[in-house]
C-alpha cells in the first residue's frame, strides 16, 4: 500500500482543477455547467493520496478498496441453488419416468396375459354365413342385408326376363310377317307364269311359325312377366323354351 503526492500550483479558473505544467494541462467543461468562470491564479497545493483506494493518506487511514466480492460471492451462492433445484427437479422427472415405463411395462404384460388366456380359455365362435343361414327370420344385420339383396335381384331377374321375352317374341312376329309376305309373293308369281287352262295347283303348306312358352315356376315372376307383356300367356311350371311346330 503506497502514497502518491497529487495537488499542483496552478488551480484553473474554468475547470477548477489542479495542474503544475500549464502546456499537460487539458481543460474539460461541460457546456451546461452553472460554475462561474474564475481567474486562473496561483494556489499551490499539495497532498498525499492512497495508491490503492485514492483517498487523502493521513495517519489514521485504512485502506478501503470497493470490489464486486459480495455481488459476485451473492451470485455464485444463487446459481448454486438454482442449479441444485434445477438438478432434483430434473431427478425427479427421471424418476416419474421409470416409473411410467414400469407401469407401462406391467400393463402390456398383464394385457398380454389376459388375451393368452382368453384365446385358451373361450374357443371361437363358429362363423355365420348368410348364404348357409336356414333361419328365414334372422335379425342378424348380414342376414338382413343378404335377404333384401336377394329379393332385389330376383326382381330384377324378372324384369329382364320380361324384356327379354318381349324382344323375342316381336322378332318372331317380324320373322313370321316376312315369311308370308315372301310365300304370297311367290304364289303370285307362279299363277302369273303358268297358262289360263292350266289348273290351279293345289296350295303348298305354310312354314310353320315359331311359338314360344316360358314357364315361369315363381308367381311373383309370372305377374311381373303378365304386366310387362299385356295379352301374353305366361303359365306356372316348369321353366321350357323352343321352337314348337
């Protein structure tokens, strides 16, 4: 701990400072500064100051130097505890997280367990098939919806078997009409081409004229047919088609 002598002989009126070599000597004011202008003079002065702290040395002075100790020693304690409470929270986390796995672990095991023993314990239940059902009045939905297609489709069937019959029935009544126009025009023309005295021949058979029958063996069938084709027989039985002569 040493002394350093400060002070000087001029004092600066402007500044108020001290100085002892006119020419070192940098006067600083701050333009807003209320401290009235005085002559510079002669004022020696001298005195002793702390090297360390930068006070007057006399002989009863103790040396005080102003550090952060305290502040920093302050903030090394409270990063201390932040860190440990940031660490037992962070054990604590790890802790519920085993914890979680192993409970976790044990309910899978325990699920697992309880399906083994199911599938040895109860055997499985025979599949139900709509189309082998036997019950005519199954609730089951699959049934339902199997019982409801199938009328679907057999009205379906019969519509179009109506079509169907219709369509046959003018080609055949079209096929009938050109064969008697095509036998009328050649019986004319052969009594064209023989002679007056010559006696008429004797008339030739008619080609016979395809008939068709269904027999339609379900009765919803058969009304559907009879109301698609108005004047047409449609008799129960057995299903038979082809040409009749």
């Amino acid at each position: 701990m040493g002394a350093k002598l400060g002070g000087g002989l001029i004092r600066c009126g402007r500044c108020g400072k001290r100085y002892t070599n006119p020419f070192g000597h940098t006067c600083v004011r701050r333009m807003d500064s209320r401290r009235k202008v005085r002559r510079t003079r002669l004022a020696p002065k001298f005195q002793l100051r702390c090297s360390a702290c930068g006070k007057p040395r006399g002989l009863r002075h103790t040396c005080v130097t102003r550090t952060d100790f305290r502040a920093r020693k302050r903030r090394a304690a409270q990063r201390r505890k932040t860190e440990a409470r940031q660490a037992k929270r962070r054990a604590a986390a790890d802790r519920r997280r085993e914890a979680a796995k192993r409970r976790k672990a044990a309910t899978a095991a325990r699920r697992k367990a309880a399906k083994a023993k199911a599938r040895t314990a109860r055997p499985r239940a025979p599949g139900h098939d709509p189309h082998t059902c036997s019950d005519p009045d199954c609730q089951r939905y699959g049934c339902l919806r199997y019982r409801e297609g199938y009328e679907d489709g057999h009205g379906a069937v019969a519509v179009l078997t109506a079509l169907a019959i219709g369509w046959l029935m003018r080609l055949a009544r079209a096929r009938d009409e050109r064969i008697a126009v095509a036998w009328a025009e050649q019986r004319a023309a052969l009594r064209a081409s023989r002679p007056a005295q010559v006696a008429a021949p004797q008339p030739q058979a008619v080609a016979p004229v395809s008939v068709y029958v269904i027999n339609v063996a379900d009765a919803d069938q058969a009304a559907m047919i009879r109301q698609a084709l108005p004047g047409q027989s449609v008799p129960g039985g057995t299903r038979d088609s082809g040409p009749a002569a």
